[in-house]
C-alpha cells in the first residue's frame, strides 16, 4: 500500500552551526525535540517517512527510537543540502510515485501540512508543488518521480533550487506561516517560543 504513496523525506543532517554548540532539532516542540515531533507529524499521515542524519549514530538518530521510519545516513553530509537529498532519494523503494521534502527546522509543519501536499500530489501526480504562505513559496516541497534523476544530479547547498526553476512548483497555500518558519539562531528560537500560547 505504501507504494501508491508519495515518501515523505526530513532532512535532517545538517550541521546547525548557527545555533552555536546547541542542537536546532533537539530543541523541544510539543514535548519532544523537534525532529521527533515532525516526524510524528509526518508518520501520521500514512506516508512511509525517511529521515536523513549524519550518521546512524549522532543522537538525531535516537530522538527516532521507536518509530517506524526510515534512517538514512549522509556521510557526505558537509557538501551541503545537496548530499542529503541524494541519500534520501536513493533510500526510496522502487516505484515510490513521488517524495514530499522538508528541512527538519520547521517547527510549525502539521500531519495537515504534510496532508495537503499529498493530496496535491494525487489532484496533479506529475507537477511539483510547493507549501507556501500567501504568495511566498516554502517548505514543504512535492517532487514527483520522473524528476528524482535530477534530484540525484544536485551538488553543493543549493538544495532543489535549479530542478525548481527548471520545473515550477505550483503553490499550495499552508496556515499562516506554517511554510516559512524555520529556526537556525538561538535569537530565532527564543522569539518564537515567546509567541507560543502558553
């Protein structure tokens, strides 16, 4: 059954050297650190979920303990986002139609998020599509399967960018900033903790 639906891909290897010696996706969202929260989030939507870390043995990887997820190392990871997306499109089983991709520091992201992106996928399976706030594209991203050879061609920490603008993402609307909000400073994620409802 997984098959007939598009993966789900966290990135989750980077190094967060903005954060100062402090972890970005050990910092606690909802009562768990980030990245277990997201995934959480992303698993509930019945998507298979695939994260890339490091190594399988930085503590990324157990804040996953127990959830039933795909653990992709990037041993390459220092290259930049590029090493990431390669790993993980290279994880996913064959005939995955799809693969919905985010950065891990993206607190705001719901299993609805996550949701919308899918059923966009399923309204036009061969466009890309993009989450976005208003008119300012974000995160998630959808790519569907006749693009994952460009994806493994990447280099370098441009990300998807180039595959982007060669193929433009439609633009798929998310709650208010849930596309946007990414934290990389401690000064990032004090702000944002002082704006959650107690």
């Amino acid at each position: 059954m997984s098959q007939s639906l598009p993966a789900i891909l966290i990135l989750a290897a980077g190094s967060a050297t903005r954060m100062r010696g402090a972890d970005k996706l050990m910092q606690a969202v909802a009562g768990a650190p980030l990245l277990a929260t997201l995934t959480r989030r992303a698993q509930a939507t019945g998507a298979p979920v695939f994260v890339a870390l490091p190594d399988l043995g930085h503590p990324r990887a157990g804040a996953l303990d127990g959830m039933d997820v795909t653990r992709v190392p990037v041993p390459d990871a220092a290259e930049g986002m590029a090493a990431s997306l390669r790993a993980g499109v290279r994880a996913l089983p064959e005939g995955t139609p799809a693969v919905v991709i985010t950065p891990a520091d993206m607190p705001e992201l719901t299993q609805e998020d996550f949701a919308t992106l899918l059923a966009a996928h399923a309204a036009a399976p061969e466009q890309t599509a993009r989450g976005a706030s208003g008119s300012r594209p974000g995160h998630p991203v959808l790519f569907p399967r006749a693009l994952f050879s460009a994806l493994l061609r990447l280099t370098g920490d441009e990300g998807g960018r180039a595959v982007l603008k060669a193929h433009p993402p439609r633009l798929i609307p998310l709650p208010d900033a849930h596309a946007l909000t990414d934290l990389d400073t401690p000064e990032a994620w004090a702000a944002w903790r002082a704006m959650q409802p107690d």
